[in-house]
C-alpha cells in the first residue's frame, strides 16, 4: 500500500505558486502531499467559499 508522504521545501514552494495563480484568493489549502514512490506529483485539497478543489501539480 502506498502511503502518503508529507511535502519537502521545494514542493512546497511549487505548490505555493501554482495556488496563487489559478485558486481563488480567498481559500485555504486544507491538504498537501506526494505518494510514496511516485515524487512526479503533487495531490493538494483547497478550498474556498465558493468552491472546493482536489487537485494535482504534476512536477
């Protein structure tokens, strides 16, 4: 089973712009991670008044 593995300081700054460029101002990143074997993706949860976003930064 793979498992979840939380974000290194580069992924993390790459989620960061990503969010900031295409999610809404107003909402809040709830979830961030990467699958154990697979360091080619991020999978993220935001989410804002209007609307809730699961999606994936492929880097």
């Amino acid at each position: 089973m793979k498992m979840k593995k939380p974000l290194n300081p580069i992924q993390t700054v790459l989620l960061k712009k990503h969010i900031k460029k295409f999610e809404e101002k107003d909402g809040v990143l709830t979830e961030a991670f990467t699958i154990d074997g697979d360091a080619g993706m991020i999978l993220y949860r935001f989410v804002s008044p209007n609307k809730t976003v699961k999606g994936v930064v492929f880097i």
